[in-house]
C-alpha cells in the first residue's frame, strides 16, 4: 500500500464541434437580439369609455344637478314663507253717511205753496158783498122816501154806516181768505220739510245700512280671501310633497336605469380591456419570440460544458489501494456513460458501500477520441 513515485497528470478538456458552432450561432444570434432597438407599443393600453357607461355618467349628473328636487324644496320654502292675510276691521267713513238737517220755514219759497185761486175767491166774496150792500143801501133809501127823508141827513147817515159796514166786512172777509191761504201754504211746507226730513232720515239709515252691509261684505271677502290663501298654502304645500317625492320616485328609478348603464358599460369595458391585453401580450410575445427561442435553445446546451483547455497535475505516485480505486472509478464511469445510471450508490448497480465511500461521477467524453478516453 505505499506510495510510488511521483506522477504528472495531464488533463484535457474538449468540446465536440457541432456543440462548439451551436454556442456560436447563439452568441451571434445574442448579439443580434440585444443590437435591436428599443419596440415602444403603439396600440392603446387603457379600455375608453363605453357609450353606455357615457350615458349613465349623464344621466347621474343630471340628477345631481337637475332642478327636480330643488323644486319642491322651493315649493316647500315659499309655503314656509307665507305670511298669511292681515285682517282688519272694516271701517264706515263719516262720508259714507249723508248728513240730515230740518228745513226751515223762512227758506222755503211761501209763494209757490200760495193757492193761485186766492185772488178770484176775493173778488168773488167782495162783489157778493157789494151787491149784499148795493140792496141794503137801496132799502135804506126806500125806507127814507117812504118816511118822506130821502136825501135828508138821516138817510145820508145810514147809507155811510151801510158802507163803513161794507168796508169792515170786506176787509175782515178779505184777510181771513188771505189768513187761511197762508195757513194752508205753511202747513204745506211743514208738510214737505217733515216728509223731506224723514226722508233724509230713511236715506241716512240706507246710507249706514248699506255702509255697515258692505263693511261687512268686506270683512267677510277678506277672511275668505285670508281662508283662500291658507288653503292654497296647504295645497302647494301637498304639490310640493308629491313633487318631492315624484321627483325622488324619478330620480331613484334614473339612479336605478344609470347603475344598469353603468354595469353594461362595464362589462362591455372589461371585454374592450381584455382584447386590449390580449393585443398587448401578442406584441409581448412577438417581441420576445427571438429571445425566448435563444433562451430555448441555449437551454439544451450543457450549461455546464466548458469550452475546453488542458492542465497539468503533478503528484506522488499512487499506491496499490489508490491504484485499485482508480480502476474501480474507471469502471464506474465506464458503466455510468453507457447505462446512464451510477454504479454505485442507493440507486447503482452494486448499491451502497456505506460510509466514507465518496461519490463517483460520470466524466467528460471527447466525441472525437476513442470511446475508452475519458476526460477527468
């Protein structure tokens, strides 16, 4: 088992030639590959908006913007507002009511109440008594002619008094027809100043009738008119709610009909998006055909074969139990290469020595030597 002289070992590495010309045309191919510029993608990445998605966003921004609800809400703000008819009492003007004063006798006009036949019954009464008195006188004178005195004193006597007496009688007879034309005409103007003055106090009591009816038709037109007003309050306050929630009733189903837009949209963006991605990746892997097809081919190469050389060891000269494994190795490397399975280990043909045995591992053949040269 001791050791023999020193021995100089020679190691040599080879690569077969068509494996040598595959790193050479992938080289070159590298080189081509990375002297490309650079391919910017000039087809669109991000998926536009669709029309549906378009409409639903118009629609949305309608509703928020539109007038709908903010007209009831003004509605309802009016209605809070109102301010409700002030009534008053109504009044009666002082000039509404005609003034009533007595008549007096002294304004009246006496002569338009005199009877016009006042004069005639005078004349009539005065020549009834003229003739009264013409017969007296003649009786007078007769009785004087038949006592033998006609056209003494006596008789002249007689016939003066006859004629005083004619005188008095036509004056009294005169002014009593004179008295009662006056006392008819004044109480014919009393007459017409009391019926003027009930009169004018039947017009004044008209006047405030009529003034106090329509003092009272005002009233009441002002708290109808007041009563109107409330209730077209209460109305437009009834609009106002049904406008409210007509309006939230349409602005609901329009937020409803935009979401169903809005998802259509999406789906129909979703589909343009992957059909963008779907291009995107085609250019990727169109762009990267040549690398990928390099990284291929340099993935059947041995990314561990070396590309050749020599070295030179020197050592002490093996001894018999080095000489022995050696040999054993070479078989083993030998059988290893053409089975493709070790000769030893769990696996290997004579299985496992146990402990401090090493592995063996398959060496490195030169195509162009012959089939028993093996490469360390």
């Amino acid at each position: 088992m001791g050791g023999g002289e020193e021995q100089q070992t020679v190691q040599q590495q080879s690569v077969p030639a068509y494996i040598q010309n595959q790193h050479t045309a992938n080289l070159n191919t590298a080189n081509t590959v990375t002297d490309q510029a650079y391919q910017p993608y000039t087809g669109p990445r991000i998926a536009d908006w669709t029309p549906d998605q378009v409409a639903a966003r118009d629609m949305l921004r309608r509703q928020v913007t539109g007038p709908q609800l903010g007209m009831g809400h003004g509605a309802a703000e009016n209605v809070a507002a109102y301010n409700p008819q002030q009534i008053t009492a109504a009044q009666i003007g002082r000039g509404d009511i005609r003034d009533v004063t007595a008549g007096k006798f002294t304004d009246a006009n006496l002569s338009a109440y005199m009877s016009p036949y006042t004069g005639a019954v005078i004349d009539t009464t005065n020549a009834e008594l003229g003739r009264q008195n013409d017969i007296l006188q003649n009786q007078t004178n007769a009785r004087a002619a038949a006592a033998g005195a006609f056209g003494g004193s006596r008789q002249a006597i007689l016939n003066a008094e006859n004629n005083r007496n004619f005188m008095d009688t036509v004056a009294r007879s005169t002014a009593q027809l004179n008295n009662q034309n006056f006392a008819q005409a004044q109480s014919a103007i009393g007459l017409d100043q009391n019926r003027a003055l009930q009169a004018a106090g039947m017009n004044q009591q008209m006047d405030w009738n009529t003034a106090s009816q329509n003092a009272s038709l005002r009233q009441q037109a002002d708290l109808a008119n007041q009563s109107a007003g409330l209730q077209g309050m209460q109305l437009r306050l009834g609009a106002s709610d049904r406008l409210r929630e007509s309006a939230q009733a349409v602005n609901s189903r329009a937020l409803t009909n935009a979401a169903a837009l809005s998802g259509i949209g999406g789906q129909q963006q979703a589909m343009n998006q992957a059909n963008l991605d779907l291009a995107y990746q085609d250019f990727q892997r169109q762009r990267d055909y040549a690398l990928q097809q390099l990284q291929q081919r340099n993935a059947f190469l041995n990314p561990g074969m070396s590309m050749g050389g020599t070295s030179t060891t020197t050592a002490p000269g093996p001894g018999f139990l080095q000489t022995g494994l050696g040999t054993i190795a070479g078989i083993g490397g030998t059988y290893s290469m053409l089975t493709g399975r070790p000769l030893f280990g769990a696996t290997g043909l004579l299985g496992s020595l146990g402990g401090g045995a090493g592995t063996v591992t398959a060496p490195i053949i030169d195509s162009t030597a012959n089939i028993g040269t093996m490469i360390a």
